[in-house]
C-alpha cells in the first residue's frame, strides 16, 4: 500500500516540478522566476526522497541533503543580488 502512496506523491510531485519549470519560463518578472526555481528545488529534494523510499536506498536522502543547502544558498545570493546588484561585497 505503501508504494501507491509514493507512486502517487511522485506524480504529483513531478506535475509540480513542471509546472514550475513552465513559470520559469513564461514569468514577466525576476523575482516570479526565483520564487518558481526555489519552489522548483523543493520538489526536486521532494522527488528525490521519494526515489530514495521507492528503492530502499540511503543515498538519495543525503543528495536532497546537499541540494537544500545549494538551494538555500542559491535563493539569498538571487535575493542579494536583486536588492543591491552584487552578491560579495
């Protein structure tokens, strides 16, 4: 029962992760497409974890580990630069 549940939130999860990528590319804004690429990251972590319990495999779970952080990472540096037009300073 339990790998229809997961079969059906990776569809689901999956549908999303295109919707995002269908807002990246049809967003007028900046920040609409940085908010759809951090939503896109989310359910890229979410897919992967979801593979992961699908094969029994730990490894999936520490890669969605290091893709958060880069998504975090990522989404203050897009917001740094927007605010003040450079990332170091």
């Amino acid at each position: 029962m339990i790998e229809y549940a997961v079969y059906f939130a990776a569809t689901c999860f999956g549908l999303a992760f295109l919707m995002n990528l269908w807002k990246i590319a049809t967003a007028e804004g900046v920040g609409d497409r940085v908010l759809a690429l951090d939503t896109m990251v989310i359910n890229a972590i979410a897919l992967m974890i979801l593979y992961g319990l699908a094969n029994g495999t730990e490894i999936f779970f520490e890669a969605a580990m290091i893709i958060a952080m880069l998504g975090f990472v990522s989404t203050v540096a897009y917001a740094r630069f927007m605010l003040r037009g450079n990332i170091i300073e």
